[in-house]
C-alpha cells in the first residue's frame, strides 16, 4: 500500500468517476409477458405494441422453432419481411458444430432440455422499418418461437462515495467471508480455477492486477471490444475485488491464485450482446470454472436507467437466460448481479413468474447487495438492491476497497496514472457480486484439490447458502445469507471414516534423545494435532495446511535424559475422524554394576509393545514384569534393537510396568513402551 493517500477530489470529480453496475436497459417483466404472448400468438394484435426505453428500434432477436430449417434464414421469413431486413445474422458467433457440442454436452451432464442456441439470430433492419410492425408480423409466422427488441447497454451512474480504507470483506465471518482462512487451505485461494469477468472493458494494466496484463480478450477474429462510455474503471474494480495480486502493495484478490478471462459484452461487430461473451466464455474454459454477469436489465414494468430503479437480473432476457443455462449444464458456476433497481421479484402482479426458480431457472446464482458492518446494520438489505426468493447470497454492497477509480489512493508523482488507481468505496449488485464470484473460485479450487473434480453449479449454490452468515433485518426483503468460507470448507469433506494414522518412526538415541512421530490422513486430511500428554519432553509440531494429506513428522525432544518420557498426541482430520497416539514412553537406564529397576504406571492397554533399542555399551539383560507377569529378554548385544509383546498380560484400563536392567557399569539402554 502507498503510505498516504491524496486528498479527497471534489464531488464532481467523484460523480465522473465512479459508477455502479453497468445496466441493460431492458423491457419490464409485466410488459415483457405481454409482448411475448402478442409475439407468440397466431392472430394479430389490434395495434402493434411499441418499443420501449432501452430496447433497440433497429436489431430484433429471434428464436426460431426447433426443427427450422435455418441454413438460409432470411427464407423463413415472408416477402415482405424480407425486404424489411437489411441483415440477418447469428446471434452466437461460435461455429453450429460447437453450439452443438455445447448442447449435447450439457443435456448429458445436467439431464435438462437446453435451448437450440443454433435457432438464435439478429436481425437489423432496413432505416425507415417501423419496427413495431415488423415485430408483430414476425411473431405471426408459425415457425416462430421467440421475438424480443435487442437490449441497448446504458451508462452506469455516479455515486457520492464513503471512504474505508480497508478489506474487511476478506475478514472472518459473519462480517467478511473468512477468505483469509481460505488461503490457509490447499486449492483454498482458487488455484486451477479461472474466473471469466463479462464486462464492458478493464484496464489490464493495473499494477495490482498481473494476472490481467496483457491477457487477449474473448472476441471472434476481427472483432474488438467496444465500451460505449470509455470508462475501464467498473471492470478494473471488479477485477481487483477477485484476483489482485497477493503482494505488499495496494488490496489483494478473494482468489488471488485464480487465473481471469475477461468476454467484453460490447463488440465493434456484434454490438451489445452479451448472451454471446457468456457463450465464449463457456468455449474458452472448462467445467468447474467460474462466469461472473456484470451485467443488469429492465424488469417488472420499469426501466433500468441511471437512477436504477428498476433494474434485476439481466437473465430476464431470453437469449442470456439460455447462454446461462447452457454453460451451467456444461459444469460451470455462474455468478450472476441481482441489479439495482429495489425490485421485489416475487411480485407477481409486476414481475409474473419470471423468477420463479420452480418455473424457470437458469441455475445460476444470483447475488444481492448486504450492508458490511461498518454501516451499523450488517448483513441487511442496501435499499437499492433488488430482491426476493430468486436471489441467492448476498455481498458487501457498499464499503469495498478495490483497485480503479482513484478516489481513495493516486501516485503522487502522477495522480492521472489509472495503473496506480484505488477506491475505498466501490459499492452496488457490483461490489456484491465479485465477492461471491471469488468465495465459489476458492470452493472451487479446494474441491478439485480434494476430488480431483469441480462442484457444480447447483452444488455450489446450495454450499454457499446453507453455511452462510444469516441476513439480517427484514429477511422478507430476501437477498440470502453472506458466504462464509470456513464453514463451507468444513463441508466440502471427503466420505471418509477412517481416522488418521499416528505412528512412533524413529528414535535418536542423542543425546537428547528424540522420538519422531509420523501423522497422516489420506482421505479427508489432516485437521488438527494436540499434545495431550507431554512428561519430560518438549513437543514440536511443524505447520500444515488443514486438510493436507501429506505426513506431518512430530518430533518429542526428552528433557531429562535420565528420566522416562511421556507423549501423548491426539489427531484429528477434516471428518473429525480422532487417533489418540496413546503414551509413547521412553527409558534410558544406565548400569553401576547393580541391577536397575524402574517402575511405570498408569500404562493404557493399546501399548502393548516393548522395544529394546541396546547401547553401546549395551546392558546384557532386561525384565519386563507387567502386572505381575515376567518377560525376559536376554543375550543382548551392543547396539540391537529387538521388541517384545506383552500384551498377554496386559488388562483394560492402566497397567503397571517394572523395568529391570543387568549389564556390566556404564552399559545403557533406550526402552519404548508403544502400540
């Protein structure tokens, strides 16, 4: 981090430079019913329905009927619809065999009927078309399924910013999403996990986002991304939130080993349309990764303009309802923004049953906008965000300290450099959502760690609520609880009922004379080491990655070399699956010529071996009397190492050993008692 930050810029500098989510002006949902079923019908409407705000009057979207023969797709229309069109092309830009792929792969992998993405085209239309009526003559052909007006992008609006200087939203739950405790955990920080942005444009320069440098963005050859407000800052902030680098200077990423794919949802060629970027999206990586919609649109009767109100999920619109839906069936996580319109979208009366996931789910997960703690009322709906049954899990909606901006850090030495921009307010169904998108990469990454495969998106979606921190305030309001990533992993568990192993390896003879104790879980990994017992020696146990299958070798170092040992460990893996590594207890007996005995209690049945390891001088004798019972082993020699079992004598619960040493002054012995 820069040690100081410069000084505040005035209000109008920060409404010019800071936005909330970009929005897809979009027709509302009780008009968009009513359109569909004018569109759809087999007899003509008495007036053609007009246009609304924030839908194209020249491109139409259509999805033909399954079956359509759309090899020639300007055929399937009338004469005189044809005429009115001055282009028609593929709304997908990703070849018929790929979609097709997409598709079967998908059915196959999810079981559920996916859209025929082939039927899906643009059509522009000719200047002067009255397009109202075009539309209305379009939807009487009966090879017709689907007729929409394409949605125009609109420009994020200004917000008067709070400063915070910090990441707290990195913090342990309920108040952040414990992505700190996450990097503790292999996989835990998203690694082998890519996260696809679908945005405007980014300014992949930022010193604090390596991972985005000079990356290529998902286009089609020939194509470029065309941001219709010149404005990279919402996509830099968004970027920051999720894979900043893990470094000593500005903010760092939720999933920071997490690699980025960045799908421009405005192209020079195709316009907006970012039903496409997700599809590309979905081409470029694989089941398992992760797709975040920066996006939002129109819905229940209002329009989605810079004042927000009535603005929800962009998947309202059919085209990136079925994208979604595709790439869901194809294994990936979509994270998808709620919007910042307030809308209730159980609102029947407003929004029919549009997001009714009984009647339509895309299988994404939709995230609404939580107050942080700082502002008094954790966890509790921002009043702009939208919500209702349909929203998943919430984000910090406001408060997010990130890269871009420039309204909380400049460089000194060139305030104007966007590579050194921070803000410490990003806020909005914008800041929300990279949070989710980062806390599913770092379940993600953790999963594939584990199982060797992804979660899927349902999956996830329901990891993600059912261990989340509880809403707060009016949960009628429903936006769905925070994630929270330590109880989420405690989940994500291997079957597995074996308890770790815990074994006595090596003794060095020293002095000092050290025991070396092997711990290992092969299944769901190691959790926990406690020393519960340590009499006469000091106990060191390395760090390890929780649920880490590798051995942890535990070294006891005796104290007093004269004098027994005692260590008892108790292990525990990911599963809560306990081995108590009962007493290991070690002797050293040196001999004056006189027979040496040591008595030892309170000796747990399980420890039922002795092993003699003889020094050099070694003693020639030893009596092992257990409860009364007497083993002898004699004839030893310098240096030998022979174990005895006595468990013949041994009883449940304590045992009583006395040890018995003969050899010539000077001869020595270490002696383990062990299971």
């Amino acid at each position: 981090m820069r040690s100081a930050p410069p000084q505040v810029p005035a209000a109008s500098s920060i409404a010019a430079r800071l936005s909330k989510l970009p929005t897809i002006p979009a027709i509302g949902i009780l008009l968009f019913a009513l359109i569909v079923v004018s569109w759809a019908g087999n007899s003509a409407a008495a007036a053609p329905l007009p246009i609304p705000p924030g839908y194209s009057s020249e491109i139409i979207h259509v999805k033909f009927q399954d079956g359509t023969d759309v090899d020639l797709p300007q055929m399937v229309l009338s004469p005189g619809l044809r005429n009115a069109a001055a282009s028609i092309t593929r709304l997908f830009s990703l070849p018929t065999q790929k979609l097709n792929e997409m598709r079967a792969r998908g059915r196959n992998r999810s079981g559920k009927t996916l859209s025929d993405l082939n039927l899906w085209f643009q059509i522009t239309l000719q200047p002067g078309t009255d397009t109202a009526a075009f539309i209305e003559n379009l939807r009487g052909l009966a090879n017709v399924e689907i007729v929409e007006p394409a949605p125009l992008p609109a420009p994020p609006p200004a917000i008067t910013p709070n400063f915070t200087a910090n990441q707290g939203y990195l913090d342990a739950a309920p108040g952040g999403i414990d992505a700190r405790y996450s990097w503790t955990i292999p996989g835990g920080s998203g690694s082998g996990v890519k996260i696809y942005d679908v945005e405007y444009s980014w300014h992949q320069t930022h010193e604090d986002l390596s991972k985005a440098n000079g990356i290529p963005l998902l286009l089609e050859p020939g194509d470029s991304a065309d941001d219709p407000f010149d404005d990279d800052n919402h996509g830099t902030a968004v970027l920051g939130e999720m894979i900043a680098d893990n470094d000593t200077k500005g903010v760092t990423g939720i999933s920071w080993s997490s690699d980025i794919g960045l799908a421009p949802a405005n192209t020079v060629n195709l316009g907006y349309n970012p039903a496409n970027a997700i599809l590309l999206a979905a081409d470029d990586g694989a089941a398992g990764d992760v797709i975040l919609i920066e996006q939002q649109a129109s819905v229940c009767g209002k329009l989605c303009d810079a004042t927000q109100d009535g603005c929800g999920p962009s998947e309202v619109s059919s085209s990136i309802f079925a994208a979604i839906q595709t790439a869901v069936a194809n294994g990936f996580v979509v994270v998808e923004a709620a919007g910042n319109g307030g809308e209730n979208l159980d609102n029947q009366a407003a929004c029919g049953n549009i997001f009714d996931r009984s009647v339509r789910d895309s299988g994404a997960i939709i995230v609404g906008a939580g107050r942080p703690p700082s502002s008094g009322a954790d966890r509790q709906r921002e009043s702009f965000s939208s919500y209702g049954s349909r929203v998943d899990v919430q984000g910090w909606g406001s408060g997010v300290m990130t890269t871009g901006y420039g309204l909380f850090y400049t460089n000194p030495d060139d305030p104007t450099d966007p590579d050194f921009w921070y803000i410490a307010t990003f806020n909005g169904t914008s800041s929300a959502s990279p949070i989710v998108a980062g806390a599913a990469a770092n379940l993600q990454g953790i999963a594939l760690d584990r199982f060797g495969a992804p979660l899927t998106s349902s999956q996830m979606r329901t990891l993600l609520v059912e261990t989340g921190s509880p809403q707060l305030g009016d949960t009628t309001q429903h936006i769905g609880p925070r994630p929270n990533l330590r109880e989420a992993i405690a989940q994500l568990v291997i079957e597995d009922d074996t308890p770790p192993s815990c074994v006595l390896t090596r003794v060095i003879a020293g002095p000092p004379t050290q025991l070396q104790i092997t711990t290992q879980d092969t299944g769901s990994g190691l959790d926990e080491i406690n020393v519960l017992v340590a009499t006469n020696a000091t106990v060191s146990i390395p760090p390890f990655s929780t649920g880490t299958t590798d051995p942890v070798l535990v070294t006891a170092t005796k104290i007093n070399q004269s004098q027994a040992a005692r260590v008892n460990l108790e292990v525990i893996d990911v599963n809560g699956n306990i081995t108590t590594c009962d007493p290991v207890i070690t002797q050293t007996i040196r001999q004056d010529g006189q027979p040496v005995s040591e008595t030892l209690s309170g000796i747990p049945q399980a420890e039922s071996k002795v092993t003699v390891r003889n020094g050099n001088p070694g003693v020639s004798q030893l009596d092992i009397k257990v409860n009364g019972t007497t083993f002898r082993v004699s004839g030893l020699r310098n240096n030998q190492e022979k174990t005895i079992d006595v468990s013949s004598a041994m009883v449940e619960g304590d045992n009583t050993f006395i040890l018995t040493a003969y050899g010539k002054p000077g001869s020595y012995a270490t002696i383990l008692i062990h299971d």
